[in-house]
C-alpha cells in the first residue's frame, strides 16, 4: 500500500496474478503485453502497457509519461471501481472444477 507505481516489465509471463493484485489494490501498473493478465489492466484504465517486441527506449518513455501523471491520473480509482464489478476472484474454484471434471 505504499508503493506508487508497479512496474512489471516481463519478458515471459504465466499468468500476472500480480498485476491482478495491484489493480485491485488502487496501483497503478506498467507492464509488459505478453503477461497472462495485461489485459485486465486496459480493460480498468488502471495503467500502461509495453507494446511486444520490448524496446528499451519504449519502456523508458512510458514509464516516465505514467511517473508524472501519477498524481493527476485516474488509474487508482479506475482500478478500485474495476475490482467491485469484475468477475476476476473465482478463478481458482473454476479452475479446479475444470480440473476435477477432466
């Protein structure tokens, strides 16, 4: 809860639970498009993402751009008002009756 920023930028990437985690949590995240739940972070307005291939002078540039929006943006309450209506804290009882009816 003290941070200001997550910044993940991974280059491979299962799933992001992370990035769930933060979104959820009113923090900001810039991270990589590859990561299993970027796409969360567009759908809540709740930050950036670094377009694939990686570019270093990408990352920099977005970085950045959100380092000094921090204060005027709205990615924290857009990610706060996103965790009250998405269907994101099931996931692991579905996975395992995805599992179990295998």
């Amino acid at each position: 809860m003290g941070a200001d920023l997550l910044v993940h930028p991974a280059y491979v990437e299962n799933t992001g639970t992370v990035l769930l985690e933060a979104i959820v949590a009113g923090l900001p995240v810039i991270a990589t498009d590859i990561c299993g739940y970027a796409p969360y972070i567009e759908q809540a307005d709740a930050g950036r993402l670094i377009p694939a291939p990686f570019q270093q002078e990408t990352f920099n540039a977005m970085l950045e751009s959100m380092m000094t929006k921090l204060g005027y943006s709205d990615w924290s309450a857009n990610g706060i008002a996103f965790a009250a209506v998405a269907d994101i804290y099931d996931m692991p009882k579905l996975a395992a009756d995805y599992i179990c009816s295998e």
